[in-house]
C-alpha cells in the first residue's frame, strides 16, 4: 500500500498501491467494498473532498476522481509527469494537481 485516505464523514477507507487497484474498505464490516481500476501498475495518492462525495486518486500521470460509490466521474488529461501530490481547496470542487514542476488546478 502506497497510500491511505478516510472518508471524511463516512465509513470508507480507501488505499491505492503496487496493484493497479484503488481498494474501498468498509470500515464498519472490515470487507472491501470496491476494487476499481487505477489506471496505472503503480497508484500512489488518494485524496477525499472534504464533503466525502469524492475521491481523487493518481496513479503515474493519471488522475481519476470516483464517487463515494466507487463509479468513475471523471479521468484529468494525462499529466506531463509524474503527480506528486493534490488536493481538494476548501469550500469548492476545485482539485489542484502538482507534476513536473508545475500546478494545476481543475473544476
């Protein structure tokens, strides 16, 4: 596992790693809930929105944002390099991005 993020209000837990996977974990049963596709061999960030509506997670160049149901909203355009980090701004659905030097902001 690379990464790990709680669902703010919630009860999901959501890890990204070495398996091409982005696992949602029930935390009130302990069983995974979903196992979705991230994109890439090798996830390494995942971020809720402060609302818990929305999960972002970035696997290489890849951004993807799923609902708290686990069905894919939307995939950023590939990023120039590797995404080093996100997150959410507070009060808003804008989600910013850093990769090869730069940051970008998306709505």
């Amino acid at each position: 596992t690379a990464a790990i993020a709680w669902q703010p209000l919630g009860h999901l837990l959501a890890s990204v790693g070495q398996d091409k996977k982005v696992r949602l974990w029930d935390t009130q049963t302990g069983q995974e809930a979903k196992a979705l596709d991230a994109g890439a061999s090798w996830a390494e960030k995942a971020v809720w929105h402060p609302s818990g509506q929305w999960l972002a997670t970035a696997a290489g160049k890849k951004v993807r944002v799923w609902s708290a149901t686990g069905d894919l909203i939307r995939e950023l355009p590939p990023q120039a390099g590797t995404v080093m980090d996100m997150a959410w701004r507070p009060g808003t659905q804008h989600l910013t991005l850093l990769a090869y030097g730069a940051a970008t902001t998306y709505d």
